[in-house]
C-alpha cells in the first residue's frame, strides 16, 4: 500500500514540474495548470496500471481521486503564492536588503495602481471592455463565477464584499 501511494506522489511531483517548466519556458501560467492536470488524469492511471500490482478499478480511481485532490492543493497554493499582496511585499522588502520605505511600499502599492494592473489583466484575457469611460463585463463565465461568490458572501458573511460598511 505504501508503493501505491508513493506513486501518487511521483506522478504529482512530475506533473508539478511539466507546470513549472512549462510556465516558465510559455510564459503562461494557464498552459502550465492545463498541462499538469492533464498529466495527472493520464498519468496516474497509467502507472498504476503498469507499475503497480493492483489494477483494479478501485485503485485506479482511488489514486485519480487522491491525485486530484492534492493537485488542487498545489494549484491553490500556488495561485495564493502568486497573487498573494502579503507575500509580494515581503518579497519587495527582503530584495531591498530587509527594508524599504513605507513612501516607496505606498507608491509600488497604490491603490490606483493594483487596480489598474487587475484591469489590464482583465482586458488581456478579454473578461472586460472599456468603452466611453465604463467598464463593461464580458465573458459569461466570470458573470455566473460572481454572483456565485457574492450570494456565497452574502449568506455566510451577511454582506455582498468585505469592503461593505455595516
């Protein structure tokens, strides 16, 4: 049993790396996320069928549903290392010696310009459109993915954003 489960990790570590190398030789950290799931679905079936004694179905979705879920974890870690403003700054601080102005932490993280950026990488990826001076919602998925999260908000938090003053 430990042999099953030590193949789960090899496959997931191997496609942590097809999305590392991926990412960084594309430039695309979507591809890299596409690339190392589907390495995950096929991989692990494969090598349970040829390098484990167990072939069975049950292992086989067994080590898919281990798999998967450990691949959602590294996904979620990953995002929240990427996108994370905490982790940014701290990096930003500890690049510059282990201290920086708060004048300079102000001016690399103005309002203004996290904003800016987000709405860029919106335009980019073609969820929004400016037109006239407003901002217009474009893809239907990212609409539905909103008012998920905002009635989400809503019935555990009893309010639409955590900007919302009660």
């Amino acid at each position: 049993m430990v042999g099953f489960f030590l193949i789960i990790i090899l496959v997931l570590a191997v496609s942590v790396l097809f999305d590392l190398a991926i990412a960084r030789f594309s430039g695309s950290r979507i591809t890299g996320y596409v690339v190392s799931l589907l390495s995950t679905l096929l991989g692990l079936p494969l090598v349970v069928i040829f390098v484990s004694e167990a072939t069975d179905i049950f292992h086989i979705l067994v080590a898919l549903g281990f798999g998967l879920m450990w691949w959602f974890i590294y996904l979620n870690v990953a995002q929240a290392v990427e996108s994370s403003l905490r982790i940014r700054m701290l990096l930003e601080i500890s690049e510059n010696g282990g201290t920086l102005p708060l004048e300079q932490l102000k001016t690399i993280y103005s309002d203004d310009k996290l904003i800016r950026l987000r709405l860029n990488r919106l335009t980019q990826g073609g969820a929004v459109v400016r037109e006239k001076d407003r901002w217009y919602l474009r893809s239907a998925k990212l609409r539905t993915a909103a008012h998920f999260f905002t009635s989400l908000k809503r019935s555990m938090l009893g309010k639409r954003s955590q900007f919302e003053v009660r």
